[in-house]
C-alpha cells in the first residue's frame, strides 16, 4: 500500500479529484504495487464518485446523513471498509472488526467462530466506550496480537494474553 500511495504522490494525483480524473487504467496502473489493482482502481472510483458528490472531501462525508449506511451502498465499500474509514478518516467511533479481531476473541472463547460481522461489531459497542482514541488503540492492539501471537498457527506459549485462554 505504502508503494502506491508514493507513486501517487509522484504522480501528483493524490487529491480525490486527480484521483477521479485519471483512467480507470492509468490509476490502476499507479496502484498496482497494493495487489488487486484492477479490482481495487475500480472500487476506488466507485467511492471517489461518491465523494464527489458528497461535497468532494472526506471532511465533508461528517455531514452526511446515515453515513455508515451510505457508504455500504457503495459498490466495493463492505463493513469492515466503512467502519475503517469512519474511525481513520472521519475519526467516528466505529469499531473496525476484521479476520483477527474474530480469530482471537473465538480462540479465547468469547465469541462463537461463526459470529457475524454485524454481531461481533455489536459485542465492542456494548463492552466500550465510544471513543475514537479507544476505539483506534483497541484495533491496534488487536492487529498487533494477531500478528506476533495469535497467527494462523498460534504462539501462544509466549503470548501476553495466554493467561486468559480457557484451559484445555
């Protein structure tokens, strides 16, 4: 990701307008190095097209009415994108739920492996304070667990959190 966000810079087309007005080629060319290029130039424009006509900004999608629901109409934009970029871009308390989030809550036997997204998400809401800060650090904390411990195949011997796994 860190890639094409510099050869968007490079291009000088970093704003949502530049973005906008490039072929949809041409911009998936310029995000290639985030994988996925083609799918993603397309989402991208999807949402850009919504930004545009929501005032042309992210500042402005604040304003917007139902904001989470309107971001899910947006082809390409699913939960975990709206609430991401609610939290990150338009610091609203919505908690980001992904795959590590549900890896390990179900490890610890918290939630069911199934659980839904909209359930999971529900389960944070009712346990936290809706705060942005919180809300990012939690997030934070969780990829971090994710990644050095609780991976596919878990470490969990040297985990700080093995403590509170239920005991076999």
């Amino acid at each position: 990701m860190e890639r094409a966000i510099t050869a968007l810079k490079a291009a000088d087309v970093l704003s949502p307008a530049a973005m906008l007005a490039l072929p949809e080629a041409h911009l998936a060319e310029l995000i290639r190095p985030a994988g996925y290029f083609r799918v993603k130039a397309k989402r991208l424009r999807h949402f850009l097209t919504f930004l545009q006509a929501h005032g042309g900004d992210v500042p402005a999608l604040r304003e917007v009415p139902h904001i989470r629901e309107r971001l899910l109409e947006v082809s390409g934009i699913g939960p975990e994108t709206a609430d991401s970029i609610l939290l990150y871009a338009l610091e609203i308390p919505s908690f980001v739920v992904d795959a590590y989030t549900r890896r390990i809550f179900h490890r610890h036997g918290l939630v069911p492996e199934d659980i839904s997204y909209e359930d999971l998400r529900a389960y944070f809401a009712d346990a936290l304070t809706p705060d942005v800060n919180l809300y990012k650090e939690f997030h934070a904390l969780i990829v971090r667990t994710a990644k050095e411990w609780c991976r596919a195949k878990p470490r969990c011997a040297l985990c700080p959190l093995a403590p509170l796994l239920p005991s076999s």
